[in-house]
C-alpha cells in the first residue's frame, strides 16, 4: 500500500486469498487496474506482464486521441505478451487478466478497459460508473432480460465474455476520451471492491473523504469490512488545475510491484480457456475468474441454460409451496378432528349443557358447539357448582360427560 500527492494505489490480498493476482499502478498521466485470473499460478503474472508492459505509455501526449491510440496498442500489445507467455510455460495456460485504464492529456482522459474491473467518476456530489463490465449478466441487463439487482445475485455474475489473455489475438477493447475538470476524482478498481461494497457507500467515501490516501484506504477498508473474499485494488486520481495527477514518484501495487516468478503449480487445478467459473458474491471461499468467448452461440447456450434454470426453480418453489400448503390443511384437518373428540360441561341459554370441541377459540373461530342441551337450570344448582359450570368441566369421553350432567341432576336443589 503506498500513495502520495493527488492520487493513491492501494492493492490487498484480502482475507481469503492466498496471493493478489490484482496489479494497480498509479503514475504522472497513467492509471491502470488489472485483475488477472487463471489461479495461483498465473492470474498475478498476467495481471503483472499487462500493467508493466501499459506503463509504458505513462508520458505526455499531444492530444487525448493520440493518448487513446496508445492505451488501445499497449492493451493489444500485453495481450500478446500473455499469449508468448503462455507458449513459453505451458503451467500458466489459463491465464489472463482484465484491465481498466486511464490516460490524462490536460482536461481531457483517454480509456481504455477489458473485463470486470471498474472506472467511476466522482463529480458535483454523484457518482457515475464509466466503464461496462464485459460479463454475461450484464449482456443480460442490457438486453433487458434481468435488472441489475437480479445481475447482482445471479449465478453466472462474474463469467468473463472479454479479456486479455492466450485465446484471442485481437481482443476487442472499449475505448474513449472524455472530458474532465477540477474537482472531478476518478476511481479505477477490481471487482473485489466493486462487488461487495455499494455505490452509496462508494459515494459517501468520495465525498466525505478529501485526501487521496484516505479515501482510497478508507475503500479497501470497506471492502475488508465486508469479508473480503476476493482481492481488492483501488486507485483513485484527483484532478486539478495542473496538467497532471502524479504521484511522486509513480507508484505500483499488486503482483506488479513484485519480481515475475514463473513456477509450475503440480497441484493446481488443470485449466483452459475458455472455460467456466464463478466468482460469489459474500464472504465465502472463492475461485478464480474464467473467460468465455463473447459469441452469439455461447450466449445463446448460457441464456437457454439460465431458462432451464429459471424453470427448475419455479417448478421446485410449486412444488415446495404445494407440500406446505397440504401440509398445513392435513395438520388444519388433524387437529380439527381432535377437537371434535373432546367434551366438556358448561352453560347454554341459562342451562346445563354438553359441548363437543375445546373451550379455546382462534379468533372469530369457535372450536366447540352444544352437543345436548339439558333441562338443568343453572339457578337450581348449589353456588359453588354453578361457579364449576360457568367455569366448565373437563371430561374424558362423551360418557364422562353425561356422567357429570347425571351427577348435577342429582344435586340440584329441590
């Protein structure tokens, strides 16, 4: 963790992670984000080999497309470094890395971005998210299939549709140049703040909290809170009347920061790209990111499947909804039918009179009704049994109870 000036780089492994396979790197006009994936053995080198090799582009521009021009070379150009890498130690097949990145040329930014990983920008009291993530759920959002809430749950939340990797020679990259001004602060950061912390909280951060360092912290902090699970990497720019956002000197963080270790893994998991992972949403043991090829035919398998899915879990929610509710009218049913074998001797209209059911109602529902009226008026009783009546008498059988009325009769007095 490291930041001085008006930007900041912070990267944590977070509380689950063994190694940070994020990279940040916060220079003079540069600011890049990656995420690398492709497990222990090869998301920190990809995210790694892309950051060193765009960083290459931090210097001064003379006009923003040239800037953009640039940043979409490097991205391409790390995307075949990935690829020579992966032909050079076979143990790193899988890997790739998604990359957000942006170039300041006076009051303009020039971006460029791949993946999942995220821009905002902060400005006038609201927050705005620049980028699109490049995953299946939100070509889901997009095409109006789920909303966003439904995207945040969704099961194939994190399946990659675009990275940079070994699997496509010229990736397709979003690009753009936009304006900016004093007061604006850009926030670039993988998933692992993005999905576990909310725009409000995010909002809040960038508003209450002036310096660079703080509020970067303060967002890794966050996301810490939140259980983590997942690396986390922020870097955040502030943006004044100079023609530049430095740090001093340019900062990088992550795998970046530390020496390429090329080492076969004999226990890890076999990997190919394309293939298919998911990343949870909470607190819990996470995987590592995969990337599927962004074609009409895996997307149309995906969103078949998720119908598929959709009407499993309809079908099961009948299905449990239909037990419980035969539950409930055999229990309803059952305890009824119980009710209806009790007895007990109370007072009708001023008489002596056996009730079949229990002296309890449920609400308006009476559970008892007059089973036999007797000629026993309750003013022919002895006070103290009148008192016993009016309160009613418990009997075990319907014999029981025309006992008890015989054995009144008798006491009656005369």
């Amino acid at each position: 963790m490291a930041t001085t000036g008006k930007s900041a780089a912070v990267s944590h492994v977070g509380k689950i992670r063994s190694n940070n396979q994020d990279s940040g790197y916060a220079g003079q006009y540069l600011f890049v984000v990656a995420d690398g994936m492709g497990g222990h053995a090869g998301g920190d080198v990809a995210s790694a080999i892309a950051v060193k090799r765009i960083t290459e582009t931090d210097r001064l521009y003379t006009s923003a497309n040239d800037a953009e021009f640039a940043l979409q070379a490097a991205l391409l150009a790390a995307n075949s470094l990935l690829a020579e890498t992966v032909f050079e130690h076979g143990e790193l097949t899988g890997m790739g890395t998604t990359v957000s990145a942006i170039l300041r040329v006076g009051d303009h930014v020039a971006l460029a971005h791949i993946g999942d990983s995220r821009v905002y920008l902060y400005r006038d009291g609201e927050l705005k998210q620049i980028t699109s993530d490049h995953t299946f759920v939100q070509r889901l959002v997009d095409s109006g299939r789920i909303t966003p809430e439904e995207a945040a749950v969704h099961p194939r939340r994190s399946v990659l549709m675009r990275v940079l990797g070994d699997v496509d020679a010229s990736p397709e990259i979003d690009t753009t140049v936009l304006e900016t001004k004093p007061g604006d602060r850009w926030l670039l950061c993988s998933d692992g703040l993005s999905s576990y912390v909310s725009e409000d909280k995010l909002l809040n951060t960038l508003s209450t909290v002036p310096a660079a360092q703080a509020a970067a912290d303060r967002l890794v902090k966050e996301s810490l809170d939140q259980g983590a699970p997942d690396n986390v990497t922020v870097v955040l720019v502030d943006i004044d009347d100079s023609d530049d956002s430095s740090t001093t000197p340019p900062l990088t963080v992550g795998s970046a920061a530390s020496p390429l270790v090329f080492e076969a893994d004999s226990v890890r998991r076999p990997l190919r790209l394309p293939s298919l992972l998911l990343h949870p949403l909470k607190a819990t043991q996470t995987d590592d990111s995969h990337f599927e090829p962004e074609s009409d035919e895996y997307l149309n398998a995906l969103i078949a499947e998720d119908r598929r899915r959709a009407l499993r879990r309809r079908i099961w929610w009948l299905v449990f909804i239909a037990i419980a509710v035969a539950a409930i009218t055999a229990a309803v049913i059952l305890g009824y039918q119980y009710t209806q074998r009790q007895y007990f001797v109370g007072v009708s209209d001023g008489r002596v009179a056996i009730f079949q059911g229990v002296q309890q109602d449920i609400g308006p529902i009476s559970l008892s009704h007059v089973y036999k009226q007797t000629t026993i008026d309750l003013d022919d009783l002895p006070l103290y049994q009148r008192d016993t009546v009016t309160a009613t008498i418990n009997a075990d059988s319907l014999a029981d109870a025309q006992r008890i009325v015989d054995q009144l009769s008798d006491d009656r007095q005369p």
